[in-house]
C-alpha cells in the first residue's frame, strides 16, 4: 500500500510561509496595544462585527469552557468570504498559531492570520484536536433529520440573525471555525466531539489581513459535554456559558 502524502505543498516563498517573527510582535505579550471595543455575547447568542485591516480581534471564555462558530466576510463585498475546506487542506483539520483562514474562490487570500491561543491543544490520544475546520454549525434542518423536532436554537439561526443588520442573509452563512471545540475522527471516519477544554481567561487572537465582518454564534450547545442528537440528546442549558469579543489596535 502506497504511503500517503500531503497534496497541498508550497513552494518556498509562498503565502503560507508566514512571517512569523511579524505575527510574534503582535502577540498579546510583545507590544503596545490599544483595546479600541469589548462586548459579551450572551449564551445562545450571536453578534457580527466590522474589524479593519490591521486591527485584532480576540474570542475569550470568560466563565469556562464554550464552544462557538465563527463566519467571515470581506467588509466590502461580502462575495469574498471564509473557505474552510480549503483553510483545511492548506494548513490542518485544527488550526492554531499562524495559521490562516483563507477565502473562497476566485478570491484565495488571508482573511486572518492566528496570533495567539491559550489553549495549544495539540494532538490526543484519539487523535482529536481543538479549533476545528471538521465540522461545521448545527442548524434546524439537521435537528428535523436527526430528532425530527422543531428547533431553531442553533447556531446557523444565531449567525443568520446577527448578520441581518448588515444585509445579509441565511444564503451567506457558511462553513465555519468551530471555536474552542474538540473534534476528530473514529477508526470508521466517523466526526466525534469531545468536551471543551477552554477555562476561565481561554482565548484565541486573530489578525485582520482585510476588512472584514466576523459573526460568531455562542453555541446553543454549550461545551459540547452531553449528546445532542440521536437517543441520549438533551437540551442543556446549563452547560452554555458567555463569549467576550475584544478588539484591538496594535503599534505596528
């Protein structure tokens, strides 16, 4: 049997060659910063934000551990949005510090680059990792296939309301990071979930290489500790915790 091989590679010099030197001085500990906003996103929420280029945006959990989903757009022209496939196949299935989020086609450019994390989940014993580019978000449609129960508390619902004010719609919600959430795959290639490791002061910082709009859903699931589909599902609200949103300005 044929060993496998990375298909996407760069050839020295390309775009996924970060500066790294660059991105570790806008690193929470390297610099001057100024917080320029700072929000809650209440659980089984969602806001979207306008973050311009240049600026950073941080995702905290402020009460412990809460897995949300992130979309983005360009500011200007919301056609040029955030490709997770492809985001996967250039970097890995869980991204982390210096990673990129790309957009979609005929576009193909950072949209962010990842500056900080505290989790630096790394790799688990069942192969899972943290921050997943996997999966993507619950939604009512998958709650009527799966339970056959009317439900819109999802995160697709969050992301299309807190979208509506900058005249998007449901068609523009897509694929997503799933932040903070641990994900991989069974011996069968079957998705799992495993709880959240974030606590209390978890964050995870983004680096605005364009204008754009970022909308996060604060996930109705919470830390993804319980079932959610099939026999053992359950509505818990307990295990939902808030988000902060943190914008900053760093000296460059």
């Amino acid at each position: 049997m044929a060993k496998p091989h990375v298909i996407y590679q760069a050839k020295p010099g390309s775009a996924l060659e970060v500066n790294r030197e660059f991105y570790a001085r806008l690193g929470p500990d390297a610099g001057k910063r100024t917080l320029v906003d700072r929000f809650v996103i209440a659980k089984r929420s969602g806001r979207a934000w306008p973050v311009r280029a240049g600026q950073i945006f941080r995702i905290v959990a402020v009460e412990g551990p809460q897995v949300a989903d992130l979309n983005v757009w360009n500011l200007a022209n919301p056609r040029e949005r955030f490709w997770a496939a492809r985001s996967r196949q250039l970097h890995q299935a869980h991204v982390s510090t210096f990673d990129r989020l790309w957009s979609c086609l005929p576009y193909l450019r950072p949209m962010l680059t990842i500056v900080a994390d505290t989790i630096q989940f790394g790799r688990d014993a069942d192969g899972a990792g943290c921050h997943d580019l996997l999966g993507t978000r619950c939604d009512p449609y998958v709650h009527k296939l799966l339970n056959g129960e009317e439900l819109d508390v999802c995160c697709h619902s969050n992301l299309v309301r807190a979208v509506a004010p900058y005249h998007l719609t449901e068609l523009d919600v897509h694929d997503v990071l799933n932040v903070f959430q641990v994900t991989g795959l069974t011996p069968e290639g079957r998705y799992f979930t495993k709880p959240s490791p974030a606590q209390a002061g978890d964050f995870i910082e983004f680096f605005a290489e364009q204008d754009v709009l970022a909308a996060l859903s604060n996930c109705p699931h919470g830390d993804m500790s319980a079932p959610i589909w099939g026999a053992a599902g359950a509505d818990r609200v307990d295990i939902c915790r808030p988000l902060a949103i943190e914008i900053w300005q760093p000296a460059l």
